[in-house]
C-alpha cells in the first residue's frame, strides 16, 4: 500500500556520494550528543570518586546526636550506613603536635581510612596512626606512645594500627591520630561529636533530610551537609552547585539545537535541489501528503545508517577518557573498568537523534509538499537567472567571479541563514564549553607554580645561611621563603560577610564604623617573584611590589581557610582601607589588590587573610626572620635530596612534606581536565567536520549551476574564486555571529551565574581569533574536493544532467 515509500531507498541508493554526506552530518550531530552525554556520566561517576576520597562518603550529618535519634535514623529504609565522627582540637603525640579525630570502625572506609597493619583501635587507651607518622615517631603497632588531648595531660597509649597517610597532614606536618570511641567520649575537652549519614542511591536526600528534622524535632542548625558530594550527585542546593547546574543545562540545550540546525541544514539542501523531482511526482499524481512522508521516510533511512556510527563515535571519545584516567591514577579508578559504558549517554544520542531528524525533516517535507507542479513542468526553479540590474556595489569593488561568489551567498537568504546558523552554532557550543574549562582552573584544586615539593618550618624562624644550603644542593630546582604571622587588623564592618556572622555570633563593632574582633588576622610576605606567580589568581588590582611599598598596600584573600574548611569572611574589593596594630602603632593600609586564594591554609582561627610585601611585613611586625623555606625538587634525584633536606630539620626545625597532597591535587584536576577538555575537542571536532560536511554538500548541490558557468565561458580558476568566495561568505557571517553570541552566551554564564565561584571573565581574544582562523582555513579546504570534481567531469557530461 506504501510501495510508493520506496522511492526515499531508491534516491538514497543512486545518489551515494550525497547520502553518504548526510549520515555523516547525521553521525556527527548524534556522536556530539552521545559524546557529551556519554562523557557527563562518566564524569560524574569519577567525580565521585574522587570527591569521597577529598570529603568523605556521607550526604548529611548530625550534631550531637542522641541515641534515641541514632537508632530512628539508623532504622530508615532509605539510609545505606550511619557512624559517629569525633573531632578535637590539636593535641600532641610523643611532644609533635597532631590532628586527632575518632570515627565508628563501621563507617571508617567511607572516610577514606585505610588500615595497613594491626585492628582499629577498640580499648579505651587505643589509637591509630599515619604511616608516614609511625616512620617518623619510629613507633609500631603494639608499641607504647605518649598522646595528650587539648588538655595536655600526656598519658601512655597503645598504637593498635597503621593507617594510609593523608596528604593534607602529611603537607602540614601534623600527623592524623585516630583515637577509639571509648577514649573519645570520655575526654574531657573541647570536641565535636557529629553523626554521618550515608543514604541509599536514588534516595531523595532532601526529602529524606526534612522528614528526619520534622520527626525527631531537630534544628537547622543541628544538620550539616557534605555539599561537594550532593553537587556531584545533583542534590545539592548550594549557590555554586546550583549555577553550575543552570550552566549545564543551557549549554546542552544549545547541543540540542545545534544537533537539530545541522540535520536541518543538510535536509534542506537536499530538498532544494530536488525541487523538480517533487514537482514531477506530483505532475504523476503524488499528493502533497505522499511527498512530505517521501522526504521523511529519507531521514529515518539515513537514521538507521546513522546512529551506529554516532554512538559508536561518541562512545570512542568516552572510551579513550576513561582508559585515559584509569592508567594515571590507578590507584582510586584502578577498580573501573577499562570499557566504562554510559547507558544514559547512549540513550540520550540516539533519542536525541530520533527527535532531531524528527524535527528537522519537518520543513523540508513541508517545502517539498508544496512545489508547484507547473515549475516542474516547465524547468522553471531548477536554474533561476535574476533580472540583469545596474551594476552593484559587489562589481563595482571586486572582481566578477568574487561578487558573483558573494552574491550567490546573499541571494539565497534561507540557505544563508542556514549554513551560517550551522557555522555559528558549533561556535557558541565551543566558546560555551570554555565556561567549564574556566571553571576547572578557579575552582578545582590543582598544584600553582609557586606550589613546592618539601618545606623547612620554624616559629623561631629560619636563618639564611640555611637558606643558601638549602638553594644549593644538586637536586633543587628553587627555593623560595615567606614570613607570616598574626596581627590586629580592623576594617569597616559592613564588608562582612552574612557566612562569618553566623559563625562567629555578635560582632562588636567601633563608634568609627569598623569591627572589634577577638580573631586575629593571618598577614604572610611574598616577594617579587610570588607575587609574579599570585597574578593566576588576581581578582582585582595588581600586583606591583613598588606600588605595594609606595603605597601602603596590602592584599586581600578572598577564601580563608579556618580548620580545613573555606570560607569567606569579608568582601574586599580595591580602595577599602584596613587599619593594622604595628610595631610602632596602629596605622591605615590600602587593599590594592584582591586574590581569589592562596595555596595553603592556616591551622588557627583567623579572621582574614593579607599579603604584603617583605618589607611592609617587617615594618608591620618589626620581624626579619624567614618562617618557612618552601623547595620545589627536579625530577632526577629526588629521594636523595628530600633525605639531606630532611638530615636539616633539627633544633624546632619542621619538615613538610607536600609530594603526596600535589599529587592528589593533579589527579583531581585531571580527573576534570580530561573530561572537560575532551568535551571542548569533541565539540571543535565534530565543529569542524560539520563545516567541512556543510560545505561540501553546499558545493555538490551546485553542481549543475556550476557546470553551466563552465558551459558559458568560466574557467577554472574563475570557478575556484567564486565558489571562495561564497564559502568564504558564508564563513564569515557564521564565524562572526557565533563569535559574538558565544561570547555574550560566555560572559552571561560566567557573570549570571557562576558569581559566588569567583570566575574572573576577560574577553577571550586567543580563542575568538582561533575561531575565525579554524574556521576560515577549514572552510576554504573543504570546497577543494568537490571543485576538483566538478572540473574533472566533462561540460557536456554537465550540460546532459539538464535533460
């Protein structure tokens, strides 16, 4: 009943070359779905990942919880695990400082506890340790340590195991101490006792949060959440989570469209060329119902070929990210497997594409239902010559073949629109996708240039003779040191911050407008080239050690670290005015620049954190010592050289070891990066070879327009100019469109809704410039092939194609 149907399969198979042009237009659009959705999935599976090793693996917690609210929450059927965390204040371990924590031997491996030798610790006088700290204290297990509280009151305890280190306190030098919950209840000192909560997957943790608090009575203040995990898993409604969220989805929306702009184009192409072949069907008695499903069935044929292709394709790009990952870092993604298949990106590229081709076919089918049946029969609208006018602007300025190329471009304005929409698209998906990257490098943590290896640390300050040894041993690439220490600082009090209100309580503010604070502020020196390297973080300002010195100048951190945690006290911006207790009184100091962070944290409470320059830091403090020798280590000879740094540290002399924290920082950042990045090659790919796709279809429909103008006199090279010059219009309105909207699209995101990050937006003139580059140079090669066919084939093989 449909046998009329099987003139869509027909076409398709006399005219290879053409459909073989639009499954890859096709493929290439359900690969870009596939791809990204494929790679988002994974993403996130690593993601999380990593983020438990960072943070823990539980969703909420609670604050001192009872054991009436224990056991209900214990009991709920969407709740996987549960345990009771203890943390301190610093105590001390055979008279070293140390962090000390105790968590339920149940809920241990979720805090990324992993014991190497001996049990936890059970009796009341049991403890655990680093295993860098054990080679250090030069204690194993069963052996016999002195360990304090914060209340100093040393008593004998036994070390029952060995734990992996963590790269946080090995960097600080503070060894992790892990206490039994028995010793933990019954000290007598200041602690915090919270109740982590792990939920089952696919709970509705926000839900499940409310209905706790409602049932048991328990107050907001009382919950806390492990927001870094819920953003992973998309249950967080915190500020930053929830723009990076928006951003997602606007910027998949436009993958979406720009799926959609590449299918129609091709099908539009198609459909105009073939505008008699539609006309003569309906001069034979097709109706225009029959022509619509004919242009239709042609889509879901191409479809079939296809989506293979595309899943195939975008499943390589994940495929390769995931090995990629696996091989680096095997030591947290060593138990994913190699093959990492995301059912939800490929589900989405192929619906995706159904839809797409759907939606895209659409007008065609309509425009093709349409035609005239009386143009088919006269020839009319295959070759349309335009009334001859008075000669134009076009003419007048270029040559002939280039006007003629330009004015083809411009007088088609529906194709125009088209391939340029096409063009335009791929770029704003490109320029978008870089909001993610900028993110990446603002908020994800990752090792700075001024990061080092292995430092020297002293109260009592460091002299520089050490120094001078320090920089001269073979296997040091640079050394470079840093005063710090803590002072009075006051400021107007309508900078801070509503997250320092709450966690300080009643700020008492001074009859001048500024606060009175019992916290102190955390002020470190940076000489001319730290200051150099802080200008990847630069918010506002500039950093200029002259300008530092000449004028008073300080600058402001926006997140401070308290305890491990971020957060951000004030809100300085340049200009505001900071008033600081110095050696010789109390004096006022600029803020001339703001950094988004600084790449280490302070143990105490502070209220804020400044930098100044080595000489403003000794008139403030009237201290010339060195607190710190920070080394950055050459490739050969490391183990050698970190053990004749490490023979230096005595007399109060710390030594940090920060190898094993850079290296997480670096596989936490290329756990992103090669996902990040893979999206924005996926894209300039798939951007590309749409381009190429595009023209060369553009080019091949013309083809007996083209050998028309051969026919009459056009030689080759004319030929070549014109077909440039159309291709070049094309490009241009394209490239210069997408550019424009990309980087408005770029600037909204990053302003609109990715403020509370901090991303810094600066117009991105190397990639805006990489984007006509790219786009000039692949527009201009992809015309070639089909010019050289077209001038291969003979005029009169042309001229018999009109029949």
């Amino acid at each position: 009943m449909n046998v009329y149907l099987d003139i869509s399969k027909r076409y398709l198979a006399a005219h290879k070359k053409r459909t073989g042009l639009s499954v890859l237009s096709i493929t290439l659009s359900v690969a870009l779905v596939v791809g990204i959705f494929s790679m988002l999935d994974v993403l996130l599976k690593f993601e999380k990942i990593q983020v438990i090793h960072d943070y823990g693996n539980y969703h909420i917690l609670v604050k001192n919880a009872t054991e009436a609210e224990k056991k209900a929450v214990s009991g709920r059927i969407d709740v996987k695990n549960t345990g009771t965390l203890f943390s301190f204040r610093s105590g001390s371990i055979n008279g070293d400082k140390c962090d000390i924590l105790s968590v339920q031997k149940n809920f241990a491996p979720n805090m990324s506890m992993k014991l190497l030798k001996g049990t936890y610790a059970q009796a009341e006088n049991e403890l655990m340790i680093e295993d860098w700290a054990a080679e250090k204290l030069g204690a194993g297990v069963g052996d016999t340590v002195s360990f304090a509280f914060g209340d100093k009151k040393e008593k004998p305890f036994k070390v029952s195991g060995i734990f992996a280190d963590y790269g946080d306190t090995k960097a600080t030098g503070e060894p992790g101490v892990t206490v039994s919950l028995k010793a933990a209840e019954k000290a007598e000192v200041e602690k915090k006792c919270w109740y982590l909560i792990e939920f089952k997957d696919r709970a509705d943790i926000r839900k499940a949060e409310r209905q706790i608090k409602d049932s048991l009575g328990i107050t907001e203040d009382r919950i806390a959440r492990n927001d870094h995990l819920l953003a992973v898993i998309g249950q967080s409604d915190h500020k930053a989570a929830v723009g990076l969220y928006q951003v997602g989805a606007i910027l998949f929306l436009i993958v979406l469209i720009a799926g959609v702009v590449m299918i129609y184009n091709t099908f539009h192409i198609s459909v105009m060329e073939r505008m008699r072949s539609f006309g003569l069907l309906r001069c034979v008695g097709a109706s225009k119902k029959q022509i619509g499903r004919i242009v239709k069935k042609e889509g879901f044929l191409l479809l079939r070929w296809a989506i293979p292709g595309g899943v195939l394709l975008g499943m390589a790009a994940t495929l390769f990210c995931s090995a990629l990952l696996k091989y680096y870092n095997g030591y947290m993604f060593s138990a994913i497997p190699l093959f990492t298949v995301s059912p939800v990106g490929i589900l989405s590229g192929v619906a995706a594409g159904v839809l797409t081709v759907a939606a895209a076919t659409l007008l065609p089918a309509k425009k093709a239902a349409r035609v005239s049946p009386v143009s088919a029969a006269t020839g009319n609208g295959e070759i349309r010559i335009r009334k001859a006018k008075s000669e134009g602007f076009l003419t007048k300025h270029l040559p002939v073949e280039t006007a003629m190329g330009v004015g083809n471009a411009v007088a088609r304005k529906k194709t125009l629109v088209l391939m340029s929409a096409s063009i335009a698209f791929s770029i704003i998906m490109f320029l978008g996708f870089q909001v993610f990257v900028d993110f990446m490098h603002t908020s994800l943590k990752t090792t700075k240039p001024y990061t080092p290896d292995v430092s020297l640390m002293s109260e009592e300050g460091l002299s520089p003779d050490l120094y001078e040894r320090v920089s001269g041993l073979p296997g040091v690439k640079r050394a470079y040191s840093r005063m710090f220490g803590y002072i009075n600082a006051e400021f107007d009090a309508s900078l801070l911050t509503d997250e320092y209100k709450k966690a300080v309580g009643n700020v008492k503010i001074n009859a001048d407008g500024t606060l009175s604070s019992p916290e102190k502020s955390w002020l470190i020196s940076y000489d001319k080239n730290q200051l150099k390297w802080a200008g990847t973080d630069l918010v506002e300002g500039s950093l200029s050690e002259d300008k530092l010195n000449n004028e008073n100048g300080v600058i402001a951190v926006v997140q401070n670290v308290r305890k491990g945690v971020s957060y951000q006290a004030a809100q300085f911006h340049t200009g505001d005015r900071v008033f600081i207790d110095t050696a010789s009184g109390k004096k006022a100091y600029t803020v001339l620049a703001v950094l988004r962070s600084v790449p280490f944290s302070d143990s105490n409470l502070n209220l804020a954190t400044f930098i100044t320059t080595e000489k403003l830091y000794t008139e403030i403090t009237g201290d010339r010592t060195f607190k710190i020798i920070d080394v950055q280590l050459k490739k050969a000879g490391r183990t050698e050289t970190v053990d004749k740094i490490k023979s230096l540290a005595v007399d109060n002399i710390k030594f940090l070891d920060s190898r094993q924290k850079n290296s997480e920082m670096n596989q936490t950042f290329l756990t992103m990066a090669v996902f990040i990045y893979g999206f924005v090659v996926v894209i300039a790919l798939i951007s590309i070879l749409n381009i190429i796709s595009t023209m060369n279809t553009s080019v091949t429909s013309k083809m007996k327009y083209l050998g028309v103008l051969r026919a009459v006199g056009m030689s080759g090279r004319q030929l070549d100019r014109m077909i440039a010059a159309e291709a070049s219009a094309y490009c241009a309105l394209g490239a210069a469109s997408g550019c424009v909207l990309g980087v408005l699209l770029q600037k909204a995101l990053i302003k609109g809704l990715l403020t509370s990050i901090k991303i810094v937006w600066v117009f991105p003139l190397a990639q805006v410039l990489c984007v006509f580059a790219v786009s000039y140079l692949v527009t201009r090669l992809s015309v070639l092939g089909p010019l050289r066919k077209i001038k291969s084939a003979g005029i009169t093989e042309t001229l018999g194609s009109l029949q």
